[in-house]
C-alpha cells in the first residue's frame, strides 16, 4: 500500500492529497521536423546583378572605350591666368573649375619632358617636388580669379605641410590634381589649400598649401 500511495504521489499530474497544492506537468510537444527543415536564402534579381562578374566590353575597340576629359580650360586660357611658362608651367588642362573654390587640372606626363633625363636615365619618375609644384599651380587657377582676388603680380607659392607621396608617378602616367580652398583671410592676403593628386584613381600626392597674395 505504501509503494502504491508512493507511486501515485510521484508519477500523477495531480496529487490526490488535498492538503498539497500541485501543479499539473504540461508537456510541450517538440517536432523533429523543425530541426530537419533546410536552410533557405532568397535572393533577388537585383542581388544577382550586383554579385555577378563584370564581363569587359570585347565589342567596342579599346581606343573607343574611354571618352577624353572635359575642356573647361584649355592650355591657351592656363597661359592667360598662371605667369608660368615653359618648361616651369606644369598644367595642361583643367576639367572642372568651383569659382572661389576648388579646381581640377591635369599634367600628362611623357618622356619628353626635360627632368627625365635626369631623374632617372634608368627609371624615369616624375620628381616629388614637381607634383607639388604642379598642384600649387592648379592652386593657382584657382586664387588668381576676381573671385578671390588675386593677380599674376602678387601671387606666391608661400609653403606646404603634410606633404605625402604615395606611389610613384612614371612617363605615360596622366596627373590629375585637385585643390580647394580651405580658408581664406583676404585682409592679410593668406589662403590655405588642401590637395591631392591621383593617377587612374588612387593618390599619388597629398598635402596642405599655403599661398600669399602681396608684395
């Protein structure tokens, strides 16, 4: 009898004794099938076209693929606004032009030019301090405006900081150069320069220009 009240106490949902309060057990019933359903990933037709490979064009020549860069000035229009002329004058075109702001100009840079020469007969590479030069003077483009109101008389180079040169630039490369004006102080006739200059897309130079408007 008493391994029967035993077992009834232990195995029933329910006591039988009213005295003691139980709570009945709940079984929650567990499906294997949840476990057993595949992973699915649902991806769109977009996904699908941002994930695929690009395929190049074979149709169209490769001398036809790439359009030339805008003409915003050309070199006659350079000659008109920089005092720089040959072989110092270092810029080429400028393809964008913000009035007071910033310009975008380019240098192509070919063998033909007279520092290859020496630097190097081996290894021709554009000198650090000609890219410098090169964007001071699309810095130039830019402070020599009515705009910011500087002219071919009072215009100075006056200094660079942070300067990096971030891979080499060799003959056949083309020098793209963008400069903004950062800062402006009119009364003293000092502007402050950000710049940086990429072949194919990556940086090649950057720094930090100083330019002074007096005598």
């Amino acid at each position: 009898m008493a391994t029967s009240t035993f077992s009834n106490t232990l195995f029933s949902p329910i006591s039988t004794n009213p005295s003691k309060t139980n709570f009945p057990l709940i079984n929650f019933p567990l499906s294997r099938s949840l476990f057993r359903q595949p992973l699915t990933t649902t991806f769109s037709s977009s996904d699908a076209a941002a994930n695929a490979p690009q395929q190049k064009d074979t149709t169209t020549p490769i001398e036809l693929r790439y359009p030339a860069f805008p003409k915003v000035l050309d070199i006659n229009s350079i000659l008109d606004i920089l005092p720089h002329r040959f072989p110092f004058l270092l810029v080429d075109r400028v393809i964008e032009y913000n009035p007071g702001v910033s310009a975008v100009g380019i240098k192509n840079v070919t063998i033909n030019d007279n520092f290859f020469p020496g630097h190097f007969p081996e290894r021709p590479i554009m000198p650090g301090v000609l890219m410098v030069e090169a964007m001071a003077q699309v810095g130039g483009v830019v402070m020599l405006q009515p705009d910011v109101g500087g002219s071919r008389q009072n215009f100075f180079f006056a200094g660079v900081d942070k300067v990096r040169f971030r891979k080499p630039v060799i003959a056949g490369d083309t020098l793209v150069m963008r400069m903004t004006l950062t800062k402006l102080q009119k009364r003293f006739g000092i502007a402050k320069m950000e710049g940086k200059a990429y072949v194919g897309g990556e940086v090649v130079c950057e720094g930090e220009f100083l330019m002074a408007m007096g005598n």
